[in-house]
C-alpha cells in the first residue's frame, strides 16, 4: 500500500533487506550507511546540512572507514585508500575524495526531499539493531520528518531484533517487528525480513484525505 520503501539505517543489513524485499535498488540518503538513530534524527531535521562539511571528515576504525564528525555518520564504502584495498584509508585520500562524496549525497538530499514534497506515500524502515530505542524515539522521528515536510504522506515501521516492551505507546502511523539477528551473515535473516517488512508493505492504511491519490504497492518500474 505504499509508492516507496525508503530505509533509515542503522547499517548495511537494513539496506540489503529493503532492497531484496522490494526489488527497487535506488539508491537513498541512509543507504550502506553506519549510523546512530540520533544521527538520523539531526540530518533530517537540519535538512542534511551537518553531513560532510569540509574539516570534519576524517579516518576512523584504523583506517577502515571515514568518520564525519558533523553528522557522527561512517561512511565505510563512499572512501577509498589510494593505496589499494586492504590498506588504511588516510586523510590525503579523504580530502581528496570529498568532492566527489559530497557531490553524491547532496543529490541523495535533492532525491529525498523530492520524495517528501510529492503525493507518494512513503513507508520509512529503521532498524534498530541493538533494540536501544524506545517507542518515544519513534514518535520523535515521525514528528521531525513531518515538521521538515508538512503535507508528506509516510509511515514508520520500526523494526528490532526482540518485541519492544512499550509498543502501545507508539501511535499513529508508526509500526513495529522483529528480525533476529543471523550470526556471521551481515545481511541478515531473509526469512526474518520478510515476515517483518512484506505483510506491512501490503496492509492497508487509514484512508486518505479529500483530494489524496489512492495507495498502491512499490513497484520497479516507478521513478522516484
């Protein structure tokens, strides 16, 4: 019952699912990212602004991956060390590349706030992976996308690894699931995602307002 199924991290797991659920693989501002919920929160509300300021962006976990401090996002797979795969990312080769990075997620930007200002009704998953948040940190994330973007017609669907103990605190046009987590496979449990994300892909929502287009399931061949 949705036009598009967008993922809000945490990492590379929600990506993979969403777009193997789905079978759309266009690309949005969270994904393959490694990211906190509350980073999450800020890039939107700050309308993307804190995410890959020139200074702030530098090698972290050895090497392995580049830390924004603006934005507290790491990006393990937009850097690359010069001196081949394997090596430690540097910041020579960081600054070198931050253009171009930049130049990437700012259409991603461009790209979600398209989506928000349209009439598509949009289903945003975020996957809670270590079951750290509370339903009130839902309602945070719903209330910020919609005062970024009044109008826009989305749901949240929270997903975590146990059943949260304050689910009937969530509210309106938030849902929740389970997806155990699959040790030694980063991309998760496929049947636990597609019991969690498909039955909600198909469910009905409540009806839409006086002049709104009726919803439809997420298809390949649609653009954004």
């Amino acid at each position: 019952m949705y036009d598009h199924c967008v993922g809000l991290g945490y990492h590379c797991e929600s990506t993979y699912q969403i777009r193997r659920v789905t079978g759309v693989a266009r690309a949005h501002f969270f994904d393959w990212l490694d990211l906190d919920f509350e980073s999450v929160v800020e890039a939107v509300a700050e309308d993307f602004r804190p995410v890959l300021r020139p200074g702030l962006v530098e090698p972290f976990d050895e090497g392995r991956c580049a830390l924004d401090r603006g934005s507290d996002i790491r990006f393990y797979h937009e850097f690359h060390p010069a001196a081949g795969a394997g090596t430690p990312l540097t910041q020579t080769d960081i600054d070198a590349q931050l253009p171009r990075v930049r130049a990437k997620f700012a259409a991603l930007a461009g790209r979600w706030r398209t989506l928000a200002g349209s009439s598509a009704r949009v289903l945003y998953v975020h996957h809670d992976a270590w079951d750290e948040l509370a339903a009130a940190d839902l309602r945070r994330l719903r209330a910020v996308i919609a005062a970024q973007h009044p109008g826009h017609r989305f749901d949240l669907h929270w997903l975590r690894r146990t059943a949260p103990p304050d689910a009937a605190l969530l509210g309106p046009g938030i849902t929740w699931g389970t997806v155990a987590a699959a040790p030694g496979r980063w991309e998760g449990d496929d049947a636990a995602w597609d019991a969690a994300l498909t039955p909600v892909l198909a469910l009905p929502h409540d009806p839409p307002g006086p002049g709104s287009a009726p919803p439809h399931r997420p298809s390949t061949k649609e653009p954004l």
